[in-house]
C-alpha cells in the first residue's frame, strides 16, 4: 500500500511511532498547480508530518497546519481529517524557482508563525496553537511546537522528492516518576537510532524493513496500516454558503460586470459557475407553506 500511514510501539519504553508514505497523494497535490522545486519538496514534507500528527486526532475532524508570513514564501497549507483525507496548497511571492536545497524554512519565511488548528466537525470547540518560525526546518518547527504546546517530547524525519514523500515519527509518552531516569535513557536510545534514518531510506524503504533497519536490537509491534488518499472537501453547497455571507449586493455587482460567478477551489482547481438566476436564486427567500384548516 504506497499511500498508507502505520503506527508502531518500541515494547518495554515510553516510544510510540508513525510512519507514512504518499506517492499518489503527493503527486495529486503537486499536479494542481506549477510550484518550484523547493516548495515541491517543503509541501511533501508537510503533508508527511500533518499525515503523521494526525494519527493522534480524538476526534471527527480534522487538523490543519498553516505556515504564514510576508517573506517569499506566504502561505503552505495541509489539512488532514481525521478519515486520513489530505490536501494541500502553497502560495509565494515569486523568486524562488532558483532557490537552492539549501535554503531553509527562516529564509523563506523571515518573521512568519506556523499555525495549528484541530478542527472538530461537531460543536465542540475549535483549538488553534501558534508558535513562530524560529526553526530551520519543518521537522525542527513542529518537533518545537509538540514540546512547548503539547508538552510531548516528538523527533520527526521528514523526506520528498518530488515524486514520493515520507515520514517517521517518535514521541515519549507520559511516564511515573519514579521511573523517569531509566525510561529516559530508553528515549535517548531509541532516538539515536532513528537519527540514523536517510531520507532515502524514509523514500524506498516499506514500514516493516524500515523499522527492523533502524530498531534491530527492539521489540518493534507494527500494527496495521491506514490508507492516505488526496480529498478536497469543496463542494457547490460550500460555494452557495460563501456567496450568501458576502452578501446579494456584492453578487449582483460581479454579476452586472462578469455576467455570472464563477469560483475556482484553490486546493484541487475545481471549478463552481453560477449564471444569474442561480445566484440570486440563493437569495430568495422560500415561500410559506399554506396553512391548512
């Protein structure tokens, strides 16, 4: 399965895992619009990461990480529901189709945070963290956001190339106190292994080789794995929705000057056309049903 996500234990610690790898789904993102190769890369990595956060969701919903600022590079967006349905969009501010592999995420993103919604399709209430972008990499950034926000201490290796990406993730979950010290050292051990991962490993390698690589000397439990697939949730009734709320007004302007509405969805480029009639049709008001005596 290319496009699966996997969570594993290291028996005996305090290490829980993830791993992910997205071919078709990467390759359905990049495939919606034309973006240099360094956004190629930083969006693969993004979706692995948002892919492997999302595994923890509670929730029906789904989570979202923004990144934002005023530098060359503005927006990068992934949102990953809690079914392991991804899309994703980047926007930039031209000049980095010659950027080289060697920029990192503070030179395309000077002075810019990184925003993380949870998402709730019930009324439960939305939570939203926002950490600046301080880090070089995006590994580095939510590995900072996970420590600080969520006081769980995470390491991520993250891989793209344009064609596959992949991730894995390690996290130390809550322990007594009384046996901090050795479950400490297990952590220390267990990460220093997994920092041995390369990126083409994290590319070639399935969930299964990849971990008896890396962990030969643990007792790795592997459970099942979880497809990942590309999913836009836009539809004509969320276009309705979004005229509605900019109001009759502002439509019938657009309408007097363009003859109809047309709205493209920014993540998978589908396009949504009202002609007059159906646009102010969203307006009218339903008639009362007869009062029957």
């Amino acid at each position: 399965m290319s496009d699966s996500h996997r969570r594993f234990l290291i028996e005996g610690t305090p290490v829980r895992g993830g791993w992910v790898r997205l071919d078709q789904t990467y390759r359905e993102v990049l495939a919606r619009h034309d973006y240099p190769p360094i956004l190629r890369r930083m969006l693969g990595e993004l979706l692995a990461a948002t892919a492997l956060l999302a595994s923890n969701l509670k929730f029906r919903g789904s989570i979202v990480v923004q990144l934002q600022s005023t530098g060359p590079l503005q927006l990068l967006v992934v949102e990953c529901t809690d079914d392991r349905g991804m899309r994703a969009i980047a926007k930039w501010n031209g000049g980095l189709d010659d950027a080289g592999e060697d920029i990192d995420l503070q030179q395309l993103a000077p002075g810019g945070r990184c925003v993380i919604t949870l998402d709730p399709r019930d009324s439960s209430q939305m939570y939203q963290g926002i950490v600046a972008l301080e880090k070089g990499s995006i590994a580095e950034l939510l590995e900072h956001h996970m420590q600080n926000s969520e006081q769980l201490a995470t390491r991520l290796w993250l891989a793209a190339d344009g064609e596959r990406a992949a991730g894995m993730l390690l996290q130390k979950l809550p322990t007594d106190d009384d046996a901090a010290d050795a479950l400490d050292d297990d952590w220390a051990r267990v990460t220093l292994l997994g920092s041995t991962v390369r990126p083409v490993e994290l590319l070639s390698l399935d969930a299964q080789s990849l971990l008896q690589k890396l962990f030969a000397g643990e007792d790795v439990r592997l459970f099942k794995p979880h497809p990942v697939r590309f999913s836009c949730a836009c539809s004509e009734a969320r276009v309705a929705n979004a005229l509605l709320l900019i109001g009759q007004e502002e439509v019938e302007a657009v309408l007097a000057e363009q003859g109809q509405i047309e709205v493209a969805c920014e993540f998978c480029n589908r396009k949504y056309s009202f002609d007059r009639a159906g646009a102010l049709g969203l307006f009218a008001q339903p008639e009362p049903a007869p009062t029957v005596h």
